[in-house]
C-alpha cells in the first residue's frame, strides 16, 4: 500500500501537469430565477463557461431568458417561458459583456461578463 500512493500522487500530478491551459473551459454557472430578479445580477465567467439559469420548484410569474445585447459574433438566444422547476443553458464562447432580460419584465435584467 505504501509503495502504491506515491505512484498513485505521481500519475496524478503528471495528468494535471498535461492539462490543456483552457482546461477551465467548460465549468457551469447556476443563475436562479425570482418574481422579478436574476442572481447573481452581475456575473463575470471565463470563456466557454455554461450559465444554467434555473427557476425555482415552487411557482412564481412566468419569466424568460433572453439575450438583448452581447458581443459581436454571439450567437441570439431565448428561453422559453416558464414559472417553475425549468432550467435553461447557454455556453457562452465569445468574450465580452451580454446583457440579459426577461421580455415579460422589462426591468427583470442581469449582465454576465465574460472573460
């Protein structure tokens, strides 16, 4: 047993040592839906990171998720609408500063920056 940790730690070390540098890539971030506000509001991710925006197991009013403004060459996306246990993805590749809202609350927003 003694002898196999330290090749064990060894093998390890030598795996994350191969890592790609974007090996941070691909991490996710939960965003939880309320009456009327995101939070976080404001969210600063690494490129290729998933945002989950998540709306509560109880129901409240019915909101969306839709990308109003974000960097040149993001690709548009929306939500559908929804007022419980929905979860909605987006892997965000393109650096720069999104800004989202829900169109059924104009003043329902939240700007994720991404690094």
């Amino acid at each position: 047993m003694r002898r196999i940790l330290p090749v064990a730690l060894a093998a390890g070390a030598a795996l994350l040592s191969a890592a790609p540098a974007d090996a941070g890539a691909g991490k996710t971030k939960t965003v939880k839906l309320y009456d009327n506000y995101f939070t976080p509001v404001d969210l600063k991710i690494s490129k290729g990171t998933t945002v989950k925006w998540k709306w509560p197991a109880d129901p409240i009013d019915v909101h969306d998720v839709k990308l109003k403004k974000g960097p040149d060459g993001a690709k548009k996306f929306h939500s559908e609408p929804a007022s419980s246990g929905y979860v909605f993805k987006k892997t965000l590749k393109v650096k720069g500063t999104y800004k989202i809202i829900c169109t059924l609350h104009e003043e329902m927003t939240q700007t994720i920056k991404v690094r």
